[in-house]
C-alpha cells in the first residue's frame, strides 16, 4: 500500500467510513469478532493500528505532493466507486464494504456504538515525526561528511528504523563509528565499503571505505541521537545529530471525547482517576463498570486500551499539581496505602525485576524513600506515579487550557458549559494520611527539587519549588 500510495503519476482515493461505529464495525468483520479468542482490546488496537497507517499513507501522499483525494463514505458504496477498477478488485472491495456495513448480534453493536465516543477519524490527522540530520556544533574538520541514508519522511512515534549511511573520517589513525540514543550506545559496521563516495572524493583514501550498515534507532522526540567517531588515539569527536521533529504539533496521548472533540492527557496523581471517572461518566451517563467498560476491571485499564493521539481535538486541557505536593500524594497513597513497597508486593515482583526481597529495604519512611529514590523507581508502579511529568507530558503549548491542581472547580464549570452537560468530580483517591512540606528534611528536600527541576521549570508560570530551608519546619 505504501509503494502503491508513493507512485507518482497515479491518481489516488482513500476511502473511509464517515462515522466511526462503521469503522469500527468494519474492523469487527475483518477480524471475526467477538469470539472466545477476539476480546475487545484486540479490536480498539486493531482499529488505532489501521487507522494510524492510514494517516500516514495521506501524510506521505500530501508531503510528496501525489494527486489524491479521500472519499467519505456515509452508506454501502455503489459501483460507481469502483468504475476504472480491473473487475475482481473492484468486486471485492465492494462485496467488503458491504459486509463491513452489515450490523453485529445486539450486544456486540452495542459495545461499538459506545467506543464510538473515544474514538477520531480519518481527518483529524495524528501527530508524525519528522527526522532532521545537523552537524554538531564545532564538528571536527576532519569529519568531512556524515549523513544518513534511507530516512522517510515522516516517522510515527516509537517507530523502529535502521538506516545506514556514511561518515568520511579523514585520518591514518583507526577509529570505531557508533551511536547514541538515550544512554544506549551501539557499535556499528563500519568502515564498509562505498565506491560512490570514493568516485566523489578521490584524494582521500578513507573515502573508498566509508559507509556504515544498519543503525537502530527509536522515533522519538524526546530522544535525540548521535553518531560519534571514536579514534584510538583521542577522544570522541561528534559526527551528525539526529532530532524527530513533531509535525504538526507534539504529540498529545489522552482521552478523546469524540462527541465534542475534547482532549485530555491524564497525570498519575493530578486528580487522574477522579477524571477519568468523571469524563466516563459523563459521555456514558452512568458510572464505571465492568459490563460497561468491556471487561476491563477498573477505571485505568478502560482508559489504557483507548489512548490515542489527541492531537486535533478542537479543545484540549491540562491539569497540572506542584510537582512535591504530588510526590507527596503518591508516596501517602501508593507506599503508605496500597504498600507497593512492602515486602509481599516486591516479593512477587523479584524474579521480574531481578531483585532479592531479603535485600530490599520495604516500607521505606519518607528520608529512605527520597535518598533511593532511582532504585525504588524500578517498581513499575512506582516509576509510573513518580516519574516527572516533563519527560512524557506534551508541551504546554499544545494545551488550549492548563488547569493547576487548585482550580479543579473551574475545570468543571468549564466542561459544563463545553458540554452542556452537567460535571462533578469525585474524589476517587483518598487513601493515606495527608503529609505536608514540613516532614521533608533539608537534605531530602534539596533531592525533591533536583529530581523535579525540569516540572518546575516547565510550571514556572504555575509554581515554584520551596525553599530547602523550609523544610522540616
């Protein structure tokens, strides 16, 4: 399909359902669901893993400047849509369609019809990435040329790749090429030969043996990447940067609300759950169950077989916290309350995680917590609810509306009117004592705002970090 969209001098259609329930429906079909092997969570991921490639099918199309258009279809097409078609694909793609128009058994139907309310379409376009190659800054003169080879245009977010390349590194003395990326470096083969770049630079011997195969990299935004050249002689010298640059706007991973495209990106331990029980309710006009949720057991598991790219939601919002007030939230909650640092829990996570529960030092006070705070964060758990929300939160300016912690009653009189719908937030997270800034020691307070300098930077308009001193008092 990629070959086909990419060929120029084609005239292209993409077609897709105009409503989603027979989108879904379509997908339904294909896949043979519902069935004792075809759960729910295989059709929404079968759905997003479709509808994403479409869009990027359309991305590459309009990036490329290809002669296209996208049919909506609002009912079973008549064959006048396949006109031109040789006759067996045309035959088929309609006998499809219809097929995929035909309704489901009445519980099945049903259970579609409501994920069309977290669900977007064709048009609201996801987010790409765009892989962009510079020279670092000072780039060793003797680094003569470093690219990379075999890059799309556009990437889909932790998407896989392995492009090679070259890199023309003018020197007698031996040297290794590898690459970094998140603190992960690999070795590469190289030096590997390459005849078109010696025809180019034929007075340098390096050039007949300058292309490397095969570096694995990760899409990603946040994780920009590095070739460096590695002499036996001296130390590194950088080669070529590679960033993934959003397109058209960062990424935003939440909960859509399809009947009145409102986004959201949930933050463990920012009035999270209360949210998400708030918006289910307010879409499904009941509150959460498993009989309404398709089987998924609570509130976080519905809402994490739903995750999308949020993107173009007509309106999306954001509810920030002090970054140690939610420390403190969740160490009250998830290590005082739900003890998932205690020995039981960590005792059936040890051969997982390669820990010895005799050795681990369970149901930390406050200080140990904070001093092993890295090592206390390789309990999933706990990294999920402690990890700072600048390493996976959109930037703030893909928000049409951030909400601090204590403007919650805004943000439902806000939704109210958005919706028309009345909304109230529980409080769904009450478990564990309620801790303040003064039981953090100075020393542990200083750590507090080390490891959550990157969230007050990026809440410098919302909050600010305390005093080290003020701690303890």
């Amino acid at each position: 399909m990629l070959r086909l969209a990419t060929r120029l001098g084609y005239r292209h259609r993409v077609l897709h359902w105009a409503d989603r329930l027979r989108a879904l429906r379509a997908v339904a079909h294909r896949l043979g669901w519902p069935d004792q092997e075809r759960r729910l969570p295989v059709l929404l991921r079968a759905d997003a893993a479709i509808q994403q490639r479409l869009a990027y099918v359309c991305q590459l199309m309009q990036a490329g400047g290809h002669d296209w258009q996208a049919v909506s279809l609002a009912a079973p097409p008549d064959a006048l849509l396949f006109s031109g078609l040789p006759a067996p694909w045309g035959e088929a793609m309609s006998r499809a369609l219809q097929a995929a128009s035909a309704p489901l058994a009445d519980a099945a139907e049903a259970q579609l019809n409501r994920e069309t309310a977290w669900r977007t379409d064709l048009q609201q376009r996801p987010c790409f990435l765009r892989p962009k190659a510079s020279e670092p800054e000072g780039r060793d003169p003797r680094v003569k040329l470093a690219r990379f080879d075999g890059l799309p245009p556009w990437l889909e977010k932790g998407s896989r790749l392995n492009p090679g390349g070259v890199v023309l590194f003018d020197s007698p003395a031996p040297a290794r090429l590898s690459l970094a990326q998140d603190g992960v470096t690999h070795a590469l083969d190289w030096p590997c030969p390459s005849p078109g770049v010696a025809a180019k630079w034929p007075d340098l011997p390096a050039a007949k043996a300058a292309r490397f195969r095969a570096a694995p990299l990760q899409a990603d935004d946040r994780r920009p990447a590095r070739l460096v050249v590695q002499p036996a002689d001296g130390a590194d010298i950088p080669a070529l940067d590679l960033r993934f640059q959003p397109h058209p706007r960062p990424q935003v991973l939440g909960i859509f609300l399809s009947r009145w495209s409102i986004g959201y990106q949930p933050i463990p331990k920012v009035a999270c759950t209360s949210l998400k029980e708030a918006l289910f309710r307010l879409v499904m006009q009941a509150p959460f169950s498993p009989n309404l949720g398709g089987g998924a057991s609570h509130i976080h598991a519905y809402f994490d077989q739903r995750e999308q790219d949020v993107t173009q939601a007509a309106w999306r919002f954001l509810v920030v916290r002090d970054p140690i007030q939610r420390f403190l939230s969740g160490y009250s909650n998830r290590v005082l309350h739900h003890r998932e640092l205690s020995r039981d829990y960590v005792a059936r996570l040890s051969d997982s995680l390669g820990l010895q529960p005799d050795e681990f030092p369970c149901d930390p006070d406050l200080d140990t917590f904070i001093a092993n705070f890295d090592f206390y964060c390789r309990v999933p758990t706990i990294h999920h609810h402690f990890r700072p929300v600048s390493e996976f939160v959109a930037p703030l300016v893909a928000f049409d509306r951030v909400y601090a912690f204590e403007e919650l009653s805004t943000l439902a009189t806000d939704l109210s009117q958005r919706t028309g719908q009345p909304f109230t937030m529980p409080h769904s997270q009450r478990g564990g004592p309620k801790l303040t800034v003064g039981q953090i020691g100075p020393a542990s307070m200083k750590k507090l705002i080390d490891i959550y300098a990157q969230d007050y930077a990026m809440l410098a308009r919302y909050y600010a970090p305390p005093a080290a001193s003020a701690a303890g008092q």
